[in-house]
C-alpha cells in the first residue's frame, strides 16, 4: 500500500499547469470501440490508474491500445469479444461506457452489473432505458447484462431522461450514432465532457446536433472513422489545486484551463474572498486573510460540481463561521467527513446536508481514503493541519489525480509518497 505523507502549515506560491480530465477521457476511449479501421490517436490523456484500467478492458475486448507521454493510440479493428468482465468493472463504474458502442457496433454486449460504490447507490437504470428504447433487449444473467438487437442495427428513437446523467446520456448518445434513423435525447447531460464526446463523435463522421444543450438530434450513420483528437483539462483537478490555494492562505495560477467550465465553482471561491483573475487559459487565485463561510449546494453541470464537494468541505473547515453543504446528486457522499473530525474539525451530518463549523485547528494524524475525491480533501486538510498528516490507502488518489503530490510539492508543499504495510 502507499500512502502520502503531507508536513502541515505550509504556503503555496508559484504556476502549475491542468492535467488531461479523466472523466472526458473515459468515454473518448469507449467511443473509439465504434471505429471498425485505422488506429485512433488521443492526445492529452492523463496518466490515471483509470485510464490503465481502461485500457485493460478495450485490450481484452480485442483492441490494440498504446500509451506514451500522455497520448493513447488505440485501434479497434480486431475486437474480438463483447464481453466486459467482473474483475475490470468492479475497479471502475465507468466501464459501464462500453454497452453503448458494443451493442451499436456489434448488436451484442454482455457488461458485467458494476455492484456497489462507496459513496451510496448508483444505478445504471437510464443506461438500460435508453438501450431499450433504441430497439435493444436487455436480460441481466449471473450478474451480467445481457443487450442484444433485434434487427441488424439499434433503431433512432426519442430518449427522454427523467433525471440528469452523465454516464446515460454519453451511452445513448455512442449507441444512437450507429442507429437506424434519427435519435432525440430530452435532459441531456451537458457536462463540458459530453459537450466533447460529441465533438470527438462528429469528428469521426457522427451527426449530432444540440451539442451543449440538454436537447440532443442523433441522425444515425453506417459508419465512423478513426481520427486524431486533443482532451480537454480535467475542470476538478484545476479547481482542486485552486482549493490547495486557497486553504493554505496562498496565491497560486493553474493553467491549460478553460475558466468558463469552472464558472460556478470559481463564484463561490469568490464568495468565500477569494480574489480570481481569470485568463483566457489561465487562473489565478488570491485568498484572503480570513476565509468566508459559503453553502454550497452540489448538482449538474453548469452548477457546483458534486465532485468537489468534499474538497469545499474541507476548505470551510478555515472559514468564519457555519458553512452548510448540501449534495443533490450523491446524498450520501460524506465518508471523508468523519476522517475530517479525526483531524479536528467539527462537522455535523444531517441527512444530506453537512454543517461545517469554522475556523477549526486541524492537527495532522493518520487519515483514511474512502473514495477519489474523499482521498483530495484529505490531502487539503493535510496541507493546513499541525504537524504531519499521513494518507493512507491512495490507490483512491491515484485513480484520479496525475501525480498530484508533485505539482503540489512544485508550489511548495512537503509531501512524500511512501509505502506501508496495512494490518491483515
Ligand atoms: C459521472 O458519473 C462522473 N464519473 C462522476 O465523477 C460524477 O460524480 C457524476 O458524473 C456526476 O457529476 C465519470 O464521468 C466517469 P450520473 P456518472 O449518471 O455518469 C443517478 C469522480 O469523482 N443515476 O450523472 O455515474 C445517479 O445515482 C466521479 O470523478 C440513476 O439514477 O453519474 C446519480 O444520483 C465520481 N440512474 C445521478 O443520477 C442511472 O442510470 C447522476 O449520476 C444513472 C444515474
């Protein structure tokens, strides 16, 4: 096991520049299945344990995958099974993105049911919806999904999400480019890393229109090509950084970032006195003498991310006075709570609401990962907190942040990556 070893009280000072988002690159990789020729050549993909868990997954459906310095060449021609099995799906919901364009491609798929999350229930019900309204008959046998066309090709259709879902709606939108006929998607998803799925869709012969909008028209075509294109920054690891700032009392500039995907999450740093200079593709952040208390309230895209809600958490645990936290998307997303009062803070749960009582004197210990973003606002703690903080378990980290202790360590923090033995 490894673990991060952060010495405390430190100040930030200095530039770091945005990874690759992991979450964009997920489903650009799922979308290169519906290529049947050339070799597909994706820049900037950040160097993630999900990205190598990906891989494995298109490597043992058939493809041919290649990574260097953070580019992906993945060819697609000799996928030779549909089947995506236990043991990769349970290390990483997202593969889940394969049902789509295998059942578009192949008119089978046989995706393992993901199980359980640490974060609560996550249902892949408008996955499975959106399938059957394409024309697909969905079984689920010995915990697999079983989706099978039942002419040669899925059929367009009129998709109407009952809720907002990014995973549902990237799916149904690789599954309907292939599909006879033209596809309308209502309560589309318009997370900045749809807006790119569809751009990375069109750029290989798709034809979709919307894009942006939560109202999408898919006109289905027989074929796509393989084509060269660049990722976008990850949005949650800039404003991760930009949270490194501002709980350490620093100034601090991320850049390769597009500040108008991060609009929401940046109002409230100001609402918490921060000061923000945006650039076209730069941000930096100034912060104050004393931190505001601020609410947030976690819900879809163009509003406060969900997946920075624990890392807000932790950076109100240095405002004056009560912050209140509210997740509409995941309303059992706290598990990085009670890891938090260990440190010393004081923050109380009351359903889906978290109540984070401030400024509290955190004093550095050994800390939990629970989950991804539940393991950064550990790290935020951490870069604030008396004495020495020790991260355990950051296999959670590592699946999401691109050598975060580095680009911290760049700015001027004190963090070791270490391994340890954990008690049987
Ligand atoms: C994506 O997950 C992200 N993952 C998550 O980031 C992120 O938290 C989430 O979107 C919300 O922004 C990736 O992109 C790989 P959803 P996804 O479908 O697609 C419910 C991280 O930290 N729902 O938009 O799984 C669901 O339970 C990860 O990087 C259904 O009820 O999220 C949730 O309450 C964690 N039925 C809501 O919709 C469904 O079939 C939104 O989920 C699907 C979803």
């Amino acid at each position: 096991m490894e673990k991060l070893v952060i010495q405390g009280k430190c100040r930030l000072s200095g530039t770091v520049k945005a990874s690759g988002s992991k979450n964009s690159a997920l489903p650009l990789m799922a979308a290169s299945l519906l290529c049947s020729s050339g070799e597909m050549n994706l820049s900037r993909i950040p160097d993630l344990k999900d990205i190598r868990t990906f891989s494995k997954l298109l490597d043992y459906l058939g493809a041919e995958t290649s990574y260097r310095e953070n580019t992906l060449n993945i060819s697609t021609a000799g996928i030779r099974s549909v089947q995506a099995p236990y043991e990769l799906v349970k290390q990483m919901r997202a593969s889940i993105y394969v049902l789509g364009p295998l059942l578009a491609r192949f008119g089978h798929a046989s995706v393992s049911l993901p199980g359980g999350c640490a974060f609560g229930p996550r249902p892949i019900d408008l996955h499975l919806m959106a399938m059957e309204k394409l024309g697909a008959s969905i079984s689920i046998d010995k915990g697999f999904i079983e989706a099978r066309t039942t002419g040669a090709r899925l059929k367009g259709a009129a998709i109407d999400f009952p809720i907002t879902s990014v995973g549902a709606t990237g799916n149904a939108l690789m599954a309907a480019v292939l599909a006879k006929g033209r596809t309308t998607i209502q309560n589309a998803a318009v997370e900045p890393e749809i807006v790119t799925l569809c751009h990375f869709l069109n750029a290989m012969g798709a034809d979709i229109h919307g894009t942006g909008t939560t109202s999408l028209e898919i006109e289905g075509v027989a074929t796509l090509n393989a084509t060269a294109f660049t990722n976008i920054f990850d949005r949650i690891e800039a404003a991760t950084l930009l949270a490194a700032g501002a709980i350490t009392g620093s100034s601090i500039t991320v850049t390769d970032v597009d500040p108008s995907q991060l609009s929401a999450v940046l109002g409230k740093f100001e609402e918490a006195g921060c000061t923000i200079i945006s650039d076209t593709d730069a941000i930096t952040l100034q912060s104050p003498d004393t931190l505001i208390r601020t609410d947030v309230i976690a819900n879809p895209y163009p509003l406060f991310p969900t997946d920075m809600q624990a890392q807000w958490i932790a950076l109100m645990t240095q405002a004056e006075g009560a912050s209140h936290v509210i997740d509409k998307i995941y309303h059992e997303r706290f598990n990085h709570i009670p890891e938090l009062n260990r440190l010393g803070a004081h923050i109380e749960i009351r359903h889906n609401e978290a109540t984070v009582h401030g400024p509290g004197k955190l004093t550095g210990t050994k800390v939990m990962s629970t989950d991804l973003r539940a393991s950064a606002s550990l790290v935020l703690a951490g870069l604030v907190a008396e004495d020495v903080t020790e991260v355990l378990r950051i296999y959670h980290l590592d699946r999401g942040y691109e050598r975060i202790e580095q680009k911290l360590n760049s700015l001027g923090a004190a963090i070791k990556r270490e391994s340890y033995q954990e008690f049987a």
